[in-house]
C-alpha cells in the first residue's frame, strides 16, 4: 500500500512536469483521464498478477468505460507513466512500458500475430508517442525516441530516433538530445524522408539535364515525352564519343567530371541503411 501511495504521488507530479495546462493538485485528481486509468491499471495489474484474471478483466474493462482509456491488465508500465488527455488509447496484454513514457490521445500499442506469447511492442524509457500513432507487434522503441503523430511503427526503431510516416520511417539523431533526461515534446519537429529524397533526386536530375545540354535549360520543353526524347539523343551522343575515345579506350578520361573541371553535385539525404535514415540528412 505505501508502494502504491508513492507511485501515485510519481503520477501527479509528471502531470505538473509534462502538461503546462495543470494548475492544481485538486485539478488533477478530479480532471485527468489518462490518471484515473493509470490508477485503475495498477489495481488491476495488482490483480492479473494473482490470478483474478476474471475480476481484473471486469475492472479494466469499468476503467474503460470511465476513462475512454483501455489499458490490459497484463501489460507491464513502469512509473512516471503520463497520458495526455487519453481517449482512444489502447494499450495490449503484452506490451512493455519503461520509466518517464508518454503518450497522447489515440494511441495504439498493439499486436500483430494470433500466437501466443509476445505480441505487442516494448517501449522503453523517455519514449514520446503522438496522437494517433499505432506501433504493432512484439517490436522495440529505443529510449529516448519520439514518435510522430499518426505514424504506424511495424519495426524497431534504436534509441535517440524519430519515427515519422506510414510505414513509420526511422531516423537516427546524429547528435544527443539536449535535456535527454527530459521527454522530448518537440512534435512540430518532424523528419519529411520522403519529400525531402524525391526533391533532392529532382533537383540532381536537372542538374544532369543541364550538364548533358552544356548549359542550356531544358525546362523550356514544355512536352515531358519531347524533353525525354531530347534527353535520350544526347545520353546517345555521349556514349559515342566514349566509344570513339582516343586509342580507342572506351573509357576516355577526357570525359570524366575531374578532366572538365567539372564539380560533382552535392547529395541529398542518403539512402537508408537497413530501414534507417541519418539524422545529419534531416532536421528534427
């Protein structure tokens, strides 16, 4: 009981930490869904945890009705765990919550397989998750990471990450979080992977239509089928001349970008490297 006492007191205080909105102690403890079903789960974890799997299921199942909050009380949360304002949070029999996790409304911990056994994911510490955000299967999001907002998280991100998308895109923070020890609610702070590779791949193409036009801006072809057309009869003449190369090497260093002076053009993010991407490419 003086275990349970202390936890609760660890529940208010990072409701006062994480949410500028909370005034009062008396405000919380009348006001905060997402603390009420924290304190319905420790009853019924209590509970699971002595085999009234019966008793604990009808309970969580009030707590639901109560709260709008379905957290199962099988699952493991650890402390300092704060949900704002919570409705639609869903929370799986096997799901792993570290210390100091938050999660927004709409949440979905979920699992992917009908087996038996671990099926839902495993949050470990300082982990943020959006609204809306759905991270399914027995799958693991590394501490200190933050989720974005309706991302579907189907594999596991490492610690210090951002996911963002669907499929959730991982990146990896090229620098330490300052404050890491703090949870990271930067959600306006987002990786575009996707946008940001196909307008760096654009840009790098024009620059190879302007280098195979020696200068001229093929833009002014309105007709994508005669600029590809075009395109092609200079890709046609260039190997040519690699052909007819002096002494007859194909492979004429006259050609090359160094022999013209020419300097290769930057690129964009790079490619991701078993499903991840690098921080340095991105701002979050």
């Amino acid at each position: 009981m003086r275990e349970f006492i202390r936890m609760m007191k660890e529940d208010i205080q990072s409701v006062f930490d994480r949410d500028p909105a909370a005034r009062s102690t008396l405000e919380i403890l009348i006001s905060y869904p997402g603390l009420h079903a924290i304190w319905g789960f420790r009853i019924t974890h209590w509970l699971w945890q002595r085999r009234q799997y019966l008793l604990a299921r009808w309970l969580s199942h009030v707590f639901r009705f109560l709260t709008g909050i379905e957290i199962h009380p099988g699952a493991t949360i650890g402390h300092r765990f704060f949900i704002d304002h919570g409705m639609g949070v869903v929370i799986g029999e096997t799901a792993e919550v570290g210390n100091d996790v938050t999660l927004y409304h709409g949440v979905t911990l979920g699992g992917t397989t009908l087996a038996k056994g671990k099926r839902h994911p495993t949050l470990e510490d300082n982990v943020v998750v959006g609204a809306g955000a759905k991270i399914l299967g027995a799958i693991v999001i590394g501490a200190g990471s933050r989720i974005g907002a309706n991302a579907a998280v189907v594999k596991s991100a490492p610690a210090n990450s951002v996911v963002v998308g669907v499929p959730g895109q991982v990146v990896v923070r090229s620098k330490p979080r300052p404050n890491a020890s703090t949870p990271d609610l930067n959600h306006n702070i987002l990786p575009d992977t996707i946008g940001i590779t196909l307008s760096s791949l654009m840009e790098r193409l024009d620059s190879v239509e302007a280098r195979l036009s020696g200068g001229h801006d093929d833009r002014t072809y309105t007709g994508s089928l005669e600029k590809l057309e075009i395109l092609e009869m200079k890709l046609h003449g260039h190997l040519e001349s690699h052909v007819h190369a002096p002494n007859g090497n194909s492979n004429g260093h006259s050609h090359t970008l160094e022999a013209v002076g020419a300097k290769e053009p930057e690129h964009g993010p790079h490619t991701p490297k078993s499903g991840v991407w690098r921080g340095e490419d991105f701002s979050i």
